[in-house]
C-alpha cells in the first residue's frame, strides 16, 4: 500500500454566527483542504450523536498487495479468501452498523482492521450503507500486515476539520505497528469534538513479553491528548478502539490515566466508560475467557453536565445481540467470527461498542 492520506469529504465548516443557505460559500482550511461553510447553522440542539467501534477482524480484499503481508487473504490461500467470502464480511459488517445506532446508520464509525482505502469505500456502497452520505478517514499504516485503523462519518452529522497518523514507535526494535488516528471535527449542533482511533499492539508473544508495547502506545495517545488540553482544557474528547489491554492493565490505567467513572468529574481527566463491565466480568473479545480490549474513554468534559455535548457512562455499551454470539457444544459462547482454523462466514472476533452523546 502506498502512504497517503485518504480523506473523502465533501467537509462543511460551521459558522460561528447564523447565516442562510444564500450565504453557502466554499474555503479550504489551514490544511488546505475545501470546505462548505453556512449550511449547518440553523440546526436546532438536541441531536444525539451516535459513535461505534468495531475490530472487524480482517476486513482485507482478496489480491495479494506487494510490499505487505496479506498473502492469507486471496482466493489461494489454504483458507480461500474469494470474492463471495468478502462480500459477505462486507454484508455482514453492514448489517451489524445498520443495527446498532437504530434507527438510522451510525455518525461516526471507528474501524480496526481494514486493509486499505478500496476495501472502506466498498463497505460504504453496500445495500444497507450506500443511502447515508458517509466520509472515509484512513491512512495506510506502517503495519507489516497492512492493517488499519480508520474512520467513517456521516456527511450531515460531522464537519472534518483536520486528520492525522501519530506514529507510535516501540523503542529501537524495528517493529511497525498501527497508526493511531487523530480527527477533529464539528458535530451538527456545532460542537468541537476529538477523536482517536486505536489498534494496539497484540498480545500474540504473550502479556509480559508484549505489555511494553502497548505501553509506548498509550505514551504516543497520552502526549497528543495533553496537548489537545493544552489548547483547550475543556476539550471534549472520545478515545475508542481495540486496546488488547483491559481498563485495569498498565497501559490504560497507569500511562494513559483513564479511571472509573465515578463524579466528580473533571474536565482535563480522562474515563472509562466500560469499566463497570470489565469489573462485572463482561468483554468483547475471547480467548480462553471475556477479555474487554475494546473500550470508550472520554474527557470529564464530556461528563460534567447536561448541556453543550454530553453523555453518561450510561450511554455507553458492548453490542450483542445474538447473531453475533456463537455458542459452541460445551455451551461457551464468544464472537461469532469470520475465520479461525477455518471459514465460519460470521461478523467478527470483537464484539461492536458504541457511545450515544447528546447536545
């Protein structure tokens, strides 16, 4: 894959003072990049903005992409990766977003997982997606495996202002892991919103051996968040993605500093907004047992009151309906994956987590 911001927006920059569609007028930021001001205005508050992540497991297209590993993925592979197997995945993936924001598609999505910018731009022009206006954030990654992290946004509900890759480097051992990303943007009711979205380093050499890793992770998010605090300290932050950490682990609780939600609130802190459901033994990912590696933090910000952009830690969740439960012979029930030892045709290895703000 080439490295290259893909962004795809037709971007609509609020305006600070009211203004009628006669006022409409196209810029470009200090990125350079066009925008739309004047049409979301007028909007009234009230909305609800819905936000999901899911690790997709595997979102890859099925041909052999020079330079990274993704030979598993196409149509000779011992697991045969073929046309019909990713339309599926697509479909089901879909399926699953059409689901869990109802009524209507999600605002934003976070994604973990995908390959590249065509594999997004297909799962945006399935049967259930290809009605709502969605904008594609991603940048290729320096992961050996090419996988992304990436975001979708709702065109009506999300003006992007600026999107970054922050390079996470794990000390002088030479290994290439996935980006972080940073956006920022404007939601419809006018509110100034940071996002991240995460893919830490995997636990496949074991905690111990890997717990370092994802330390330097939580390093890389930990300074971008002070800065973003730096500049506004009442900033309204969303942190989302597959940490391959629990809310109690070293990373998240002792480097990154998300705590329980518990009031007082305060604004430059940062909360967990599963917390509760790690402590009362429930996850989104399996392996010998629930693990919670996919998780919703957010600012004190967030949390402090009941006007401008809030939540509580109530209006976060793990999504999981049945279809995306597989329950085996002996009874043990976890995701109902894609792929394992070989095809299944499910979801996903991680269950979907979404957050509801309101404004």
């Amino acid at each position: 894959m080439n490295n290259y911001l893909n962004i795809v927006f037709p971007a609509i920059l609020l305006l600070i003072f009211s203004c009628s569609p006669a006022n409409d007028r196209k810029t470009k930021n200090d990125d350079g990049i066009e925008t739309e001001t004047g049409r979301l205005s007028n909007l009234s508050s009230g909305n609800e903005l819905s936000i999901v992540f899911y690790n997709t497991e595997n979102l890859y297209d099925t041909i052999d992409s020079p330079g990274i590993d993704d030979a598993e993925f196409t149509p000779g592979a011992r697991i045969p990766w073929t046309a019909k197997r990713f339309n599926t995945k697509l479909d089901r993936l879909a399926d699953v977003f059409g689901s869990v924001a109802s009524p209507g598609m999600p605002d934003i999505i976070g994604l973990a997982e995908v390959e590249n910018y065509y594999v997004l731009e297909r799962l945006t022009k399935t049967s259930k997606m290809k009605a709502t206006a969605y904008g594609i954030v991603h940048f290729d990654s320096p992961d050996v495996r090419g996988s992304d992290v990436a975001l979708l946004y709702k065109k009506s509900s999300f003006t992007l202002l600026t999107a970054e890759p922050l390079k996470v480097k794990i000390g002088n051992t030479g290994d290439r892991t996935r980006d972080i990303l940073y956006v920022n943007g404007r939601t419809r009711g006018g509110n100034l919103i940071h996002l991240f979205v995460n893919h830490w380093p995997s636990r496949r050499e074991g905690n111990e051996k890997s717990e370092f890793k994802r330390v330097e992770a939580a390093k890389t998010l930990r300074r971008q968040v002070d800065k973003v605090f730096e500049t506004d300290p009442s900033a309204r932050i969303v942190i989302m993605g597959d940490f391959n950490d629990e809310p109690g682990n070293k990373s998240i609780r002792e480097v990154l500093l998300a705590k329980q939600p518990r009031p007082p609130y305060m604004a430059t802190n940062l909360y967990n907004l599963l917390y509760d459901d790690f402590k009362s033994g429930k996850g989104t990912t399996y392996f010998k047992d629930w693990d919670l590696f996919d998780q919703l933090i957010v600012s004190g910000s967030l949390l402090e009151g009941s006007s401008g952009l809030h939540c509580t830690p109530e209006n976060a969740s793990i999504f999981s309906p049945d279809r995306l439960i597989h329950k085996d012979k002996g009874g043990t029930s976890r995701p109902n994956r894609t792929m394992g030892d070989k095809y299944f045709g499910g979801y996903s290895d991680h269950l979907p987590v979404v957050l509801k703000l309101r404004e």
